[in-house]
C-alpha cells in the first residue's frame, strides 16, 4: 500500500507546505475568538482529506497499528469528558485538535519511506536555521530603541526586564522556539556523526537556541545529549569523536550567546541569564509565576476528579476562571499533570502506551545498528524533559516528527552493526 502511494506526485508539495509552514506558531496567523489558526492546520487538512479521498479511490485496505489505536483512544477520551467538562466550547475544540494531530501523525508516517525522510530531515534543518537566522536578528533589533519596533517580540520578551531581548523568532513563546530547535540540533548532530559537515548550521542555530533562555529546553537538550552519549559510548564508538566535537560546537554557540547577551547588558545580563536558568520560580518568568501553585491545584483536582474535568478545561476552574479576560487561559504547565487533571487517569494511560511503544521501536531500531534512531530517541526524550515544563500537547512540528521518527517503514539491518 505505502509503496503506491509514493507514486503519486501531489503528496510531495503537501508535505513540503505543510513543513514550510510549522514555524509560523505566531507571526503569519490569525486570531480568531481566542484562538490561533494557523497556515499548517490548513496544509494538515489538506494532507488528510487528499489522503483519505486516494485511499477511497485506490480502494486499498490498510492495517491500524496498536500505537495508532492508542492514539485515537486518546482522543476518544478527550471527547468523552464532553459529557462532565467545566468548559464545553474549549474541551470541545481541544478534542478535535488531538484528532486532528493524531490524523496527522497516522497519514504523514504512511508516506516517509527512506528517500522521503532524508528530505524531510533536510528541509526541517533549512527551517531551524531559518528561525534561528529571524531569532537573531531579533536579538540585535531589540537591543536598539530606534529599531526595536522590527524586532516582532512580545512586550514581555524585549530588553526591558532582562537586560537584553529574549528570541521566540516566529513562535508565541521562547520555550516553543527552543522546543523547535530541538529537532534541527539534533538532526545536525547525526549529519556530523555520518560525515556531512554542518558545523556552522549547528553553529547559528546553537546561538539562537540559547538566546532563548528557556530553561526548559536548555534541560531537555542537555538530557538527550547524554543519552546519545551514553549510547555511543556502548555501541556506536566509531562516532564518538564526530560526536563530541559537535558537543564542542553546541558548547562554543552557548558561549558566543553569553558574549553577545555580555555586549548588549554587561554583566548584569549575564548575572540575570544565569539566574534565570538555574532559579525554577523566578517571578520574572510568566510560565513560572504560578508553576508551583498550577502543580497543587492539578494534583488536588485530580483526586477529586480521577476521569479529568474536561480537555483543556484547566483554566476553567475557579481559581483560574476570573482571569481568563486578562491573562488568558491557565495552563498546568506540565504536560503530564495537564493530562492528568483533564483527561483522568485513563487519558494518561493510552498517551504513556503511545510514548512507551515509540521508545521499544526506536530501541529495537537502534539494536539494528541504525543511528539516526539513536538520534530520533535523543530528541524525544528532550522532548519529554520539556514536557515537564509545558503542556501544550498539540504543536504540529511535534507530531510531525513523530511521524518522521516512527515512519511505516519496516526497520532494516544496518551494515552498521
């Protein structure tokens, strides 16, 4: 079936704008009713209604896989709490925007075969640059009052409370834009490990993913480097120092930011940096104004409510609900308790299968003696650390990745091994 469907020539230009599109989480959309649409859940529904009419007419039957059922159960929990959800509007949108993840997830992985996916890697690399080239320009405009205006940051991101601006480049917050590059340093990391020489790609987009400051991502990152270390150290040795000295360009990037933060704010901004990475409440930091407080009332709520009080309802509840016109829509910012509190203890168990049947295929693919598996799982679990951090489960790049990482393809022996 997956082989039929490479032959058709229009899902090549869908993917592609699909992909050219996931930066724009906020600069290049629309609001509407307190809600973001977006040029990628156009292309999505595209992908998906394009790919569902070609399965109608080709007449092929195709086989669900227990990962993609534990996906759909999800999303089928999210809708069920539509019968005891403290906000009916949201839980409703929110439901159908795990579905729609969940459809694009199960379409985009039925058509990367090996060709596909090398282009796919290749054109989420051009866009983490990309980003990360608007991130930097960003930085040095909102460093200068007369330009600032061309910076596109949100008030609470420019130079004012730290000394020097905070990047999100075309994305709502930094910790998104971090979350993003992500997937870029990690893919550059396994173009090192195989030979291609993207030192300066990894260069640039290192420096903007630490002029970020997002604490969150600069965790996540350092978790999935150890991991990949770990790894390569036990069974990929021949890599390893094409691997550290990626390590070593991540590290001068880090560097280069702190100087550049140093030349804008002295040393005020570098004191404030590192104050803000390693203090998990500073109160200059809107995600952590209320993290500690969000954390007591998701577990409290949850014993109350073991079946979830609605999908993305949290904000709903009445310590949060009188805020909704001024600050907007509480989160948990934690994905796991997020789940929890909304989706119930059930919710939670089909998204952990989901993760838990992602991580055994990687780690069988890896015992083949792939590394670019090794490389998947790194960002995944980078991934999962920033989770603990935010939760906003349905960002199409994430879901897109996925995809490219748990591909349909059967996995091959590697002469690697």
């Amino acid at each position: 079936m997956i082989k039929d469907f490479y032959l058709n020539k229009v899902y090549p230009y869908l993917i592609g704008l699909l992909l050219v599109s996931l930066p724009f989480e906020r600069l290049l959309t629309v609001e509407l009713s307190g809600y973001t649409l977006k040029f990628s859940y156009l292309f999505g529904i595209l992908l998906i209604a394009y790919f569902f009419c070609d399965l109608i007419r080709r007449k092929v039957k195709d086989n669900v896989a227990a990962e993609e059922v534990l996906l759909v159960f999800f999303s089928v929990m999210a809708f069920l709490t539509l019968f005891w959800t403290l906000d009916f509007k949201r839980s409703l949108v929110i439901s159908l925007m795990f579905l729609f993840m969940a459809l694009i997830f199960i379409v985009l992985r039925r058509l990367i075969d090996d060709k596909r996916s090398i282009a796919l890697e290749n054109l989420l690399i051009w866009l983490g640059l990309a980003a990360a080239i608007f991130g930097l320009w960003q930085f040095f405009a909102g460093s200068f009052d007369s330009i600032s205006h061309l910076a596109f940051l949100r008030p609470q991101y420019t130079k004012e409370l730290f000394g020097f601006p905070r990047i999100q480049s075309t994305f709502l917050e930094p910790l998104y834009f971090a979350d993003f590059l992500l997937i870029s340093i990690g893919l550059l990391i396994k173009r090192v490990c195989l030979g291609v020489h993207d030192y300066l790609k990894l260069f640039i987009i290192g420096i903007a993913f630490f002029l970020t400051l997002s604490r969150g991502g600069i965790y996540a990152l350092a978790g999935g480097l150890v991991l990949a270390l770990l790894v390569i150290l036990v069974k990929f040795r021949k890599y390893l120092a094409k691997y550290l000295l990626s390590i070593l360009v991540i590290v001068a990037a880090a560097l280069v930011s702190l100087a550049l933060i140093y030349v804008v704010s002295g040393h005020r901004g570098v004191g404030n940096y590192f104050s803000q990475a390693q203090n998990t409440s500073l109160s200059s930091d809107e995600v952590d104004n209320n993290r500690l407080s969000t954390t007591q009332v998701a577990w409290r709520t949850f014993k109350n409510h073991p079946f979830g009080i609605g999908a993305g309802a949290f904000g709903a509840l009445p310590e949060y609900k009188s805020n909704i016109p001024a600050r907007g829509y509480q989160t948990v910012n934690n994905l796991y308790l997020e789940v929890l509190v909304e989706e119930g203890i059930i919710g939670l168990v089909f998204l952990a299968g989901f993760v838990v049947l992602l991580i055994i295929d990687l780690i069988k693919r890896i015992g083949l003696g792939k590394i670019e598996n090794l490389f998947y799982l790194a960002i995944l679990v980078s991934f999962l650390i920033q989770f603990l951090t935010f939760s906003t489960l349905y960002i199409m790049y994430i879901w897109v990745f996925l995809a490219l990482a748990w591909s349909a393809a059967p996995p091959r022996k590697s002469k690697d091994n």
